[in-house]
C-alpha cells in the first residue's frame, strides 16, 4: 500500500500519553493496568505489520487507541482533532456496537464485522484477538472456553470468507497455536466436559 498522505502528523509518544491518560484506573483481569494491553497489540502489529508498512505510524496510533471509543470517554471527533480522520476512522471500525453482540452472539457479530474490515483495522483486530488468547491466566473457565470457541468460529468464518494479507495469514497461525495451548488445559477441558455433560 501506497504512504497515506495524512492530514495530521502523528507523534506516537502524544498518541501513548493520550491512551494512558484515557484508560487512567482501568486494570485487567490479570490484574495490570489496562494500557498494557493496547501497547502490547501495538506491539504485535508492528512485528507483523508495521516494521514492513509504509504507513506504521497510522497502524501503531491505530492500534494504542483501539479501545479508547468502547471503553473510555473517548469521542470519535476527539481522535480525529487529536491524531487525524485516518486514525480516527480506523479505531471506529475496530470499536464493538454496544447493543448487537447481545442479540446476535458475540462470535456472530465480531466476524461479520471483520470480513468487512479494512486490512489495517483486520491486522490490528487480529492482534487485538491473540492479545487477549494470551492473558487468560486469571479469568474463569466460563471465560477461557467462551473465547476460545468465539475465536475458533471466527477463524473459520473469515478464512472461508476472506483472503487473508500475508501478516494477517501469520497472525491466524499463531492465534491458532494458541487456540491449541488453550484447548489442552485442565480448565478448558473440565469445563467443556461439564457442558456436555449438562447439554445430554
């Protein structure tokens, strides 16, 4: 892809404060302040992205702010007046609708929405994705199986429905590597045995 020629420069360290500051007493499940997550997305999508992309800046700013609008009291005019319409329009498509997740499952709704992604939002969504795959350690066996059955459902829905970019081909694999961790674990397989056992 061609360099997008934006109509604000980004400064990723303003972009860093602007998160931090954001989701300021915000923690995690594992108990960590919740920006480490979006850094560590950050992260993921400049190693399989970014680092390659004429356009890293747009990706790293993209995926810091990735949660301000769902989460925090974050304005999409904010991001735009802040970082740029590119930014701005990027962190609204990977923004979950308050209210449709609930009436037609969460799985359902998240992969429609990604087949119709862009490739920016879809790389950083896919990274969003083995991000949380991999902070599961403190959440309930409810959760852990309920992510992993979202995510395998996803996969497949979007790998029949969409061809993948080279970075999000390589994501996929490694989120499916950690589907396969995850699914091999005393908590995922006691709890599954369980619903089925409920389910008969």
């Amino acid at each position: 892809m061609e360099k997008i020629e934006l109509d604000k420069p980004i400064d990723l360290k303003k972009v860093l404060e602007f998160a931090t500051q954001k989701h300021k007493g915000q923690i995690r499940d594992d108990g960590t302040e919740y920006i480490t997550h979006p850094i560590r997305v950050a992260k993921l999508v400049d190693k399989y992205k970014g680092q390659y992309s004429k356009n890293r800046e747009v990706l790293i700013a993209s995926a810091l702010l990735h949660d301000t609008l769902e989460d925090t009291y974050t304005s999409a005019r904010e991001l735009k007046d802040n970082f740029g319409i590119m930014v701005a329009s990027i962190v609204q498509e990977l923004t979950t609708a308050p209210y449709v997740p609930k009436i037609i499952g969460k799985g359902l709704y998240l992969a429609e929405k990604m087949q119709m992604m862009t490739n920016y939002a879809l790389t950083i969504k896919l990274a969003d994705r083995l991000d949380n795959l991999c902070d599961l350690d403190k959440c309930s066996p409810q959760k852990i199986v309920r992510t992993v059955n979202d995510t395998l459902f996803i996969l497949d829905y979007l790998e029949k429905r969409r061809t993948f970019t080279k970075s999000q081909a390589e994501l996929g694999k490694v989120i499916k590597a950690q589907l396969d961790v995850l699914q091999n674990t005393p908590a995922y397989k006691n709890f599954s045995a369980e619903q089925s056992a409920k389910a008969k």
